[in-house]
C-alpha cells in the first residue's frame, strides 16, 4: 500500500469510527391488542419476545435490525413506557431504527417530540361559594379527591399546602414523593399527596437541567406551579396578601382536595414525550382530575399528544381541564381542542388594581399596576423612537435606551418582545422616573396588573393611542402617576384580551373554547426565593403573588369539577363538563352581557371568545339535565371526521372498528353546544343533528325549548316538550339549522342558544354558525 493510499485508509477509518448517527425522540404508539396477540403467539418471528416486557423486545428488534447497516448508531434510548392513558413508548431513535419499527406487528406511528409552552383571595366569593354553604359545606368537602398538577413543579412547605386537620391519605392512593435536589420522600404530606419529576424528554431538547437557575427535583423553582396548585386546590388561608393588595382568605376552589404535583416544564418549555409520561402515571397513581395549564397549537387529534393522552385519562374516568391558550384576541388561535378535554378561557373579575395617569393637558387616564409606592410628581413624559443602533428602542428593550434622554422622566413603552417588568427594569437602570406602558390595538382594553421596580402602569388601546399623540404634539410634554389600591365592583366578568379565541383551527364542528373562569390578576401561592417580577434583579420575596393568564382560569376549573365530583362522584368527566357547560352564564353582575376587551368590532363577547359562558359552580352542581358521551362515541365521531384506521387506533389503542354501514357526521356528538358549518349562503342550505339529554333533577318534570335564533338562520327543534318519569332517564331530540342566504351577517358568523326550560333549571347551549 502506497503511503497516500495509507492516508486515505486512515482518513477513512477515523471518519468512520468517530461517525455520530444523529436521533432524535419519538413518542411512538403501539396497538395493545396486536402487541398482546404477539406475546401468546410468535411475537415478533422471534421466540424471546414472550420472555422479555414487549417494549424491550420491540427495542431489540430495531436495534439489532439496524445494527449492520448503522454501525455507530447505538441502541434506540428508552426514555418512557406508557400503558395506562396510551400505549407505547418515547425513545430516541436513528431513522434506520425508525424504518424498522414499520416492520413490528402492531406499531401505529411515531411522533416527534416537542417543547410545549405554560400557557386566590377573591375568586372563589366571585364565583358565588360560600363558606359551609352548598358545594364548600362541610359533606361535600368531607370527601377524598385527588388534583394532580401538571406544571413546574410546588413549593411544598408553603401554608396552602400544609397538612393540618386532614385525614389519612387514601389507601387507593398508589402515588409516589420522589427526592430530589432540595426535595425528599418527607417533602410529601396528606395535603400534597404526591410528587413526581419527569425531565428526560426535556434534557434531550436542552441538555442537563442548570441546578443554578431550577431545581432537578418536583420543587418549583418558577412559580407557575405553585400557584396553580393553589388555585385548584391551595388551603384557606387567612388575612393573605401582595403587600397588602388584594387582602383577604387565599383558597383553592376545592380547598381540602389532595394535590400530586407531576413536574413537567422547566425553563424552555415542557417536552411532550414527558407530558405523556407524567399523565400515564398520574392515572395509575389515582388522579381523580387532572389540570394542565400548558399546551401548543390546535392539530388534528391524532398528532396530538395532549389529546391523545387526556382521552386514555377520560377513558379511566379521570376529568381533564386545559388552559386554552394566551394568543388572543386573534381568531383561531384556541389550543387544547380535542372535544373531551375541558378548554378554559380567561376573564375578569371585578376586582382592580388602578392607577391613574395624569397628563400635563389635565386629561386623566385609568391603568393598572401592583406597584406598592408612592405617586410621582408631574414628570416629562417621553418616547424613544427606533434608531439605526436600536431598532426595537419604543419597546424598551435591553440596552436600548440613552440615560441621557430618559433620565428623572416617565417613559412610554410599547407591549411586546420582552416581559412587561422587564421594560420597567430597563427603564430604572437608565435612570428613568417612571414607566407607562402602551397597549396595541391588537392588545386592546387589557389592563395587567404586574409588580413593576419603579413607579408603572399599563394603560389600555385608547388611552395609549391618545398618550402617543400627546407626545408628539406637546411642546413639553409631562405625566403623573397616582396608584388607587385595590378596588372591586367593576363589571365583570369580561374577556381577557389575551385569551384564545376560536374556531378551531382543527375543525369547526365543536365549539372552543368550552368555558371562561377567572384568569386576570389572580392571587395565589408563590416560591419565596423567586421574586413576584421574574427579575434577577428583583430581590423582593412573596409568598402570594398576582398573575394572569389561562394558566390561572384552568385551575379554577379544575378545582371546580373537583367540586362537582364530590357532589356526584357517579358521574363521568363528560357529564360534568356538561354540567359546568350548561349553566355557564352569558351576562355580568351588572346583568349585560360580557364584554370583549380584545373585540375591534363589538364591546361584547361571542362563544368563540367565552365558549358556553362563565362559570357558575353552584348553578353546575344541579343542572338538571346532562348530556353523556361514551368513549364510543368520541371514536364514532372520529369516524365522521374520515380519520383512517391506523389515525383512531392512537386513540383507541387498537379495539375500535368504524360502522362500515352507518352515517355518521360530527355534528352528532352528543356535545353540550352547537357547531354548525355552511358551505355557502345559498338559501335552505340545511343540516340537522341529534342530541340525547339525561336527567339529573327532579325525577318527574317536563321541560320546553327556547331557541335564540342566529342571524340568517332558521332553527327548528322536535320534539319542542320533552318529559321525564324518573332520574337517569335518557331522552332525545333533533335540531335542524337552515340557511336563510342572509348576507347581512358581520363576518362569517353568527350566534345564537337553545335553552330547555323548568321552573329554576335553564339547560343552556350556545350555537356558532359559520359560513365557509
């Protein structure tokens, strides 16, 4: 051998002994009845399958399969085994290994792993509970359930979650307290039940955990946990407070619920191969509801994990609620859509933090803010305009304002790119006075409360938009900012800007989301080593802090069909969404309707902004009648929307065969709202769905039907009387929608209810009509 083709031998042998085959996580579905069929039988043509657990034979087989053909691609990394609300496994793996999972008998799909995004003193007397009354009296609140949290993890020595006067944990309880950094077995109480970490799927996105900024432990370092936990189900605790705002007694919605923290999201997101795995085992560990304020974009169900996980945990009679998503007011923006999770939207109460701004022209203008200080005097008010050096200047973002311009005033800043606190930061370390901080048209009415370092506030659209033109029309312009408290009685409840709106990106046939709750300015527990601000250089410490988002309304609900389960602990997941769904409300405690505050074209809020309404625990706890759905019938409607075999079977895990002969449309899921989808607005242009209703009121009552009609629309309903002889009996009906080729609708459209009525009972249901 010549020396140059030496070289090239060695050149060759190094490159290929150093070669890095590059993987990446799968969260891959297997069909249980094929696998279970394979371990009495061959198995996978080889006879060691039934000696080894079916996910380790199902590893062998890639990985040897691909061995000749991927030297220095390794073996496939198992990361998760799901077997309870799924069925499958997460693991890294090669895409040679990839093909050979097509070769296993019973292998459905493989999806790729994502990062996910996390999406109270006064709240539970603004829903209308009250203590020792109806659904907080001492036997409905006697009873065992069990809330497991999906988030960032708790703080477990904080007061809401302490464990005085409760009974022993039940013994169906099958959950563990798994130690950690800063956090052992003994970290775990009868109040907080469990504690479970699951970080594989994140630390293959982002490497090893930083234990500097977060705990590798199911102690929460950021304290969206906790304060979740605590608005599900955080103890009363008295005389609880930021710094005096908002006073009062802190409590969950079912304040002697058990609590499982499954921590899931750690500083970039939340994987959903660990998403998957933590709501697999908060099932087998016995959750009785299960509340995730986290999510991503609508999909189709069966590319979804959350659905695809959350309909096993349905199927286990295990209720789940999810946030639906902080995108608004933009249409379409709703996640968390699948028909059998429960998608909570975000609103106000009527409680404030304001503040008001006064301009030197004498005009005075209402905000928000927690600042806890004094007012400032009458200050030049200023706006940094964008620079070649700092094109992102009127947002205030890092470094990029000019001391020198900025310093001893009050400076206008635009929402948007960095936190809203962190604006005020960069204006107190330029040496600025103060901050007011600006709101889109987009961003509309919103008013965010947030503990800003130095004297802030946030103003809504039209103020903002008056203060820029003052700015630039005054000769000296100047501004004051006074700060009021707290304050209550403003109409509410009303919609959140923020707050995903819909249709469904996936499908219009169901309407998201379902309900609102309480999600702007929401006081509950929070980590006393984070500072309320998120700021490094914050060193305030809280132990309630005050935070708004869906990731606040979910737990509310969450806590709320904790509620409902204890009052009727037969009922299934379906029928207690119905229930909260059915006798939501449509209108504020000054009786008008709920306004939008994210709205360019009306002041009020539709069902693609509220969902059925507002919700009304005490109301929920008797509504009369319900309407059921059977996992049947989650899979029929799945058929209707012409998902293949191999699609459903994600879903069903395998046992499920559509109707070869049946006319099925989605329209006919027994859902307690009304979708309805026209191609065109030709007149007549009809549809009709079937509904069956059950009865859980009186046993001997009648109801009649009242129909709101949407415009452009005609809606008859037959029978228009329905009674009943007894409880738990079932009874149907048909609606039908035409089209009356109405081309005065704003939009595309249009709304309207159907309510059956008896005596106290209004079993209400929203109808969406869109024109395609």
């Amino acid at each position: 051998m010549n020396f140059r083709a030496l070289l090239l031998f060695l050149a060759f042998m190094v490159t290929k002994s150093v070669a890095v085959v590059e993987k990446q996580t799968y969260i891959v579905h297997m069909d249980k009845t094929k696998m279970e069929a394979s371990v009495h039988s061959q198995g996978l043509a080889k006879p060691w399958f039934k000696s080894k657990p079916w996910f380790k034979s199902v590893i062998d087989f890639i990985s040897e399969a691909s061995f000749e053909e991927e030297e220095g691609g390794g073996e496939p990394q198992l990361l998760y085994v799901y077997e309870t609300s799924l069925f499958g496994f997460a693991a890294q793996l090669s895409n040679k290994q990839l093909e050979y999972l097509n070769q296993v008998d019973g292998f459905v799909a493989a999806l790729p792993d994502e990062l996910l995004t996390l999406h109270t003193t006064y709240t539970p007397h603004f829903l209308g509970l009250q203590e020792g009354e109806g659904l907080w009296s001492a036997s409905n609140l006697a009873s065992d359930v069990i809330i497991g949290v999906l988030d960032t993890g708790i703080w477990p020595e904080h007061i809401s979650f302490q464990d005085t006067g409760l009974s022993k944990v039940p013994s169906r309880w099958k959950g563990a307290c798994e130690a950690g950094t800063n956090f052992s077995a003994s970290s775990c109480n009868k109040k907080l039940v469990g504690a479970r970490v699951f970080l594989q799927g994140y630390e293959k996105f982002a490497g090893r955990i930083n234990e500097t900024m977060d705990y590798r432990s199911a102690r929460d370092a950021q304290g969206h946990g906790s304060h979740t936990a605590s608005t599900a189900a955080g103890n009363m605790v008295k005389n609880a407070s930021f710094f005096g705002l908002a006073s009062g007694s802190a409590s969950g919605m079912r304040y002697t619920s058990r609590i499982a923290a499954y921590k899931v999201c750690w500083r970039l997101g939340c994987a959903n191969s660990d998403i998957l795995a933590a709501i697999d085992k908060a099932v087998a560990d016995g959750v009785d509801v299960l509340s995730l304020s986290l999510g991503g974009s609508a999909r189709p169900y069966y590319s979804d994990s959350i659905a695809i996980a959350s309909f096993g945990a349905t199927q286990n009679g295990v209720f789940v609620s999810c946030s639906a998503g902080n995108s608004g007011p933009f249409s379409s923006t709703v996640g968390n859509v699948a028909p059998w999770i429960m998608t909570v939207a975000a609103s106000y109460t009527d409680r404030s933090f304001p503040t008001q701004v006064k301009l030197g022209n004498g005009k005075l203008f209402k905000g928000s803010s927690l600042y806890k200080g004094k007012k400032t005097n009458q200050l030049p008010l200023v706006y940094v305009n964008s620079s070649k050096e700092h094109r992102t200047a009127q947002y205030c973002t890092k470094g990029s304002l000019d001391p020198k311009f900025v310093k001893g005033k009050i400076v206008a800043c635009e929402r948007g790119i960095n936190s809203r606190t962190a604006k005020g930061e960069e204006v107190k370390m330029a040496g600025g006075a103060g901050m007011i901080l600006l709101n889109s048209e987009n961003q509309g009415e919103e008013l965010f409360a947030d503990h800003h370092v130095l004297p802030g506030t946030s103003l809504g659209a039209s103020a903002s938009k008056i203060i820029r033109s003052y700015i630039h029309s005054a000769k000296a312009p100047t501004a004051s900012i006074s700060f009021q408290g707290t304050a209550y009685g403003d109409p509410a409840p009303a919609m959140a800007a923020f707050s995903s709106r819909g249709p469904s990106a996936v499908g219009g046939d169901v309407i998201k989301p379902d309900v609102t709750a309480p999600g702007v300015n929401i006081l509950a527990a929070w980590p006393p080593i984070t500072s309320p601000s998120m700021l490094k250089s914050d060193k305030t410490s809280a132990v309630f802090n005050i935070v708004s988002g869906t990731s606040m309304s979910c737990p509310h609900v969450s806590g709320i069909a904790a509620l409902i389960k204890s009052a009727h602990n037969g009922w299934s997941p379906a029928a207690i969404k119905s229930a909260l769904m059915t006798t939501a409300s449509v209108s504020n405690n000054k009786g008008a309707a709920i306004a939008d505050y994210g709205s360019k074209t009306s002041a009020l809020a539709d069902p693609f902004a509220f969902g059925s309404g507002h919700v009304n625990p005490e109301r929920a706890s008797d509504p009369g009648l319900v309407y059921d759905i059977t996992t049947k019938d989650y899979l029929n409607y799945l058929c209707s929307l012409k998902y293949t075999p191999s699609q459903i079977a994600l879903l069903s895990k395998g046992n499920f065969t559509c109707p070869k002969k049946s006319a099925l449309q989605a329209g006919d899921l027994n859902y307690p709202s009304f979708a309805v989808l026209f191609g065109t607005r030709a007149l007549k242009a009809s549809v009709t769905f079937k509904r069956v209703v059950t009865n859980v009121g009186n046993p001997k009552i009648s109801y009649a039907v009242k129909v709101e009609e949407p415009n452009g629309v005609s809606v008859r309903v037959e029978p228009r009387n329905i009674s009943f002889r007894k409880t738990g009996q079932k009874m149907s009906y048909k609606v039908s929608f035409v089209s009356n080729g109405n081309t005065t609708v704003t939009g595309n459209s249009s709304f309207g209810s159907l309510t059956w009525v008896s005596g106290k009972y209004a079993v209400r249901s929203p109808i969406a009509v869109t024109w395609k």
